[in-house]
C-alpha cells in the first residue's frame, strides 16, 4: 500500500508541469552560479601561487644584510581553498586570505575577498550552497504545499477514507513521493557539482555535503506536508510556507547574529593590541616587566659561559636577546589569540543554539564546514601559519646569535642569498576528512534532530487529515 501511495504521488509530481519548468530554471541557475564560483576560485588559486612564487623570489634575493633585518623583510602564508569552497565560501569571504608573517608579532590576517566584491542586493551573497541549501527548500514548497489541501478541496480525501486508506500512510506516503520528486531533480546537479569541484582530496567531504543536504531537503518536504495537513485550503498552506521559508532563510540567521553580537561582542581591535602589548611590557603574574625579565636573563647568560660582559661572549648577544624576548611574546601572543579563538567558539555555540530552529543555519554550517571554510579551518590554518614564522624567525636568530661574538650592529652585512634561500618554504596541509567530519558533527547532529522532529510532526499531523 505505501509503495503504491509514493508512486502515486510521484508521478502526480512528475506530471506536475511545475516541476519541471521551476527545477530546469533553479539548476539552470545553480549551474550558472556554480560555473562562476569555480572560475572566480580558478583565478585566485592562480593568483595565490604567482603572488607566493613572487613573494619567496623576493625573499631569496633580497641580498646582503644583516639577518635580523633580512628577517623583518617577512613572508606571507596564503591559505589554499578547498574544491568545495566554490560552492560554500563560508567565513573566507570575510576572513583575510594572506598573513604577514614577521618577527616579534603575530599578525592578523588580511586582504578580505569581500572588500573587493560587487555590491550586494542586501539578501547576501548569491552563492551556489545559497541556491541548493536555500532556494530548492522554496521550490519544495510551491511544489507541495497542496499534498492533503488540494485532496480535500476536490473532495477525493473523503474518497479515499471512505475506501479504508488511513491517515498516516496518506502523510507519509505524500511526503516521500515528494522527496522522491525532488531527488529527481536535484540529482543532476549533484552529479554536476562533483564533477566541478570534487577531486581526490574532496571525496569524503562532498559525500558528506550531498548527504545533508537531502537530508535538508526531506526535513523541508516533511514541513511542507506538515503544513498543508493543518491548512484548510492550498492558498493558506502556501502563504504560511512561505512565511516559515522567509523566517528560516533571512530572518533567523540575522537576528541570531545580531544577538549574538549583543550577548557575547568580540574585544575591539585596540584593545586586543593594547592587551597584548601591556602583557609583554608589565609581564604575566609573576614574571616581572620587560626590564626585569631581561636583566634576570643577561645575568643567567653571563653566569653560564663565566663572562662579565655581554662583548665577552662566545655568542651574538643581542640575538640572543631576541630570542629570549620573542619566545616571551609569543607566549603572551598565544595566550591572547587563544582567548580570542574561544570567544569567537562560544560565538558559534551561541549562535547555533539561537538559529537551532531553522534547518536551513544548520545546512549552511554545515557546508562551510565541509567545505573548509568554517572557523575551525580558519584556525587550523593560523596556527599552521604561526608555527612557521616562529621558525623561521627563531632560525634567523640562531644563525646571528651563532655565526657572531658579542654585541654586533644591525648594521652589519654578513647575511646574504645562499642565506635567506636555505629557509625551507612555507607549505601548508589541509587537515583531513576526520577532523572536516569532526567540525561539521554539531551541525550535522541538529540536521539529524530536525529529521527525527520531522518524523514526529508527520506522525502527530495524520490527525489533521480530515475531509
């Protein structure tokens, strides 16, 4: 009975004009977009390695120096995309692509794609997860908003009860042919999209994004049916879908956002560099001002090598200093940067917990995380960023503090090419599909929660089937 009840709503879809004339539109205009999206990632993944080969051809040939100078010349690490990130940018749009990465400080990101971007309309950018997470739901329920309400205006409702079909095969009946309908629609695109943007690496992420998606798409079918078990008439059934689909999609994630912002606002960039720099010159508790500490420390490095002056030692003395002086501030660094890392997660958690209610924040948390484009990415890629210029920094200065004896000048030239091109080249890994699947797991978990109180809603809403 419910094999015959879901073809027959399936096919009632399928010859439903609308389907096809409103899919044929939407993944006309998902491949356009998608088409675009991958051009415009082609062409900065381009520009990213000309701007890296240039920016280490730069490094490698800035000739003789002193190292220390030759260190503060820098380098920048670019973070790469991922083949999903064409289809969800995520927070990159707005994060900074390039750090500069330079001795004593640790800098922030910068050059954010979204400052170079065209004007939006104010609904957000137009991308290819917006079309597939946010405008298929729309299409959903102009397709089924008249499930029951179109059977009991013709009267064929009260036909079918009279024959001894119940309730609850009806519902879900209606709602899997929906979905069924739906997958039809959605699986060339599918197919499309993983053949545009999928390649060894991206695998498993994008398995992971496609499953969630039709996962998105039954929770939004269930609502659909849902709502025209409650609606008397097809009219109201469609003006109240289209009213939980504008709150879902525009509403809540803004208003989650901007409550967020409220409860739990971010430290201002002055104060977060304020911080910082009082922390290295008073000290951490304990650990005296800049003074103390680095008078302790010339007095430990006398005492070891049985000198009395710092022109007496069998090392360069003022590398050496630096050395004390930036492991001191990447301490304090990685303490604030660590703080600032955990108020921006209790920013996420607020924030999921305040659009809980609508699938369409959780499918799009979902995709960025998926797609490598989410804050624990952002993070992994900063701190991989990190480590290197502590190294390469710490390398500078170890080759000054060994190569010289005593105190020397900055301005003294005893660096030169052979120096900077033995520094071995910033590479960076994109961590692997157990940690995406790991930072898509709470938003994963709400999808699979919307789908079981989709279960339940169809279950409960059997009673509304009346004629």
């Amino acid at each position: 009975m419910m094999a015959a009840l879901v073809m027959k709503e399936m096919r009632a879809q399928l010859r439903d004009g609308r389907l096809w004339v409103l899919g044929a539109a939407l993944m006309l205009l998902f491949t356009a977009m998608l088409a675009l999206a991958q051009q415009r990632l082609d062409l900065a993944e381009q520009e990213r390695r000309e701007v890296e080969a240039a920016s280490r051809a730069q490094w490698d040939h800035q000739g003789d120096k002193h190292p220390h100078r030759g260190a503060h010349f820098g380098l920048y690490a670019f973070k790469p995309a991922s083949p999903l990130a064409a289809v969800e940018p995520g927070i990159d749009a707005q994060a900074g692509q390039a750090l500069w990465l330079e001795p004593h400080k640790r800098n922030m990101a910068m050059f954010t794609p979204a400052a170079d971007a065209a004007p939006a309309l104010g609904l957000g950018e137009l991308t290819p997860a917006f079309v597939l997470g946010a405008l298929v739901p729309l299409l959903i329920a102009v397709l089924g908003h008249g499930a029951v309400t179109r059977e009991r205006e013709s009267g064929t409702l009260r036909m079918l009860q009279a024959c001894g079909l119940r309730a609850r095969p009806t519902i879900f009946g209606k709602w899997l042919g929906l979905c069924a309908a739906v997958s039809l629609v959605l699986l060339p695109a599918l197919l499309l999209g993983a053949w545009f943007v999928v390649d060894g690496n991206g695998v498993m992420a994008a398995i992971a994004f496609g499953a969630a998606l039709l996962v998105s798409c039954a929770v939004w079918a269930a609502v659909t049916v849902i709502v025209s078990a409650c609606c008397h008439t097809s009219r109201a059934a469609l003006l109240t879908l289209i009213g939980l689909w504008v709150a879902a999609v525009f509403l809540v994630p803004r208003l989650g956002a901007a409550a967020v912002q409220r409860l739990s606002p971010l430290p201002t960039g002055q104060d977060f560099w304020a911080a910082i720099g009082r922390d290295i010159d008073q000290g951490l508790p304990g650990d005296g001002d800049a003074k103390q500490r680095l008078q302790a420390f010339e007095s430990r490095l006398l005492a070891e090598h049985g000198v009395s002056r710092l022109d007496e030692l069998p090392l360069g003395a003022n590398a050496a200093r630096r050395l004390y002086r930036d492991a001191y501030a990447a301490r304090v660094h990685a303490l604030h940067f660590d703080a600032l890392w955990a108020a921006q997660w209790h920013q996420q958690k607020l924030l999921r917990g305040l659009t809980a209610i609508s699938p369409y924040a959780s499918m799009h948390a979902v995709g960025g995380a998926l797609a490598g484009t989410d804050l624990a990415h952002r993070r992994h890629f900063e701190d991989a960023a990190e480590q290197y210029r502590q190294t390469f920094t710490t390398r500078m200065d170890e080759w000054d503090r060994d190569a010289t004896r005593g105190l020397t000048s900055f301005e003294s030239r005893y660096a030169g090419d052979a120096q900077w091109q033995a520094m071995p080249a910033w590479t960076y890994e994109p961590p692997g599909w157990r940690f995406t699947l790991g930072a898509a797991l709470p938003d994963l978990g709400l999808l699979t929660l919307w789908l079981t109180a989709a279960f339940g809603g169809l279950w409960f809403s059997a009673r509304k089937v009346v004629p």
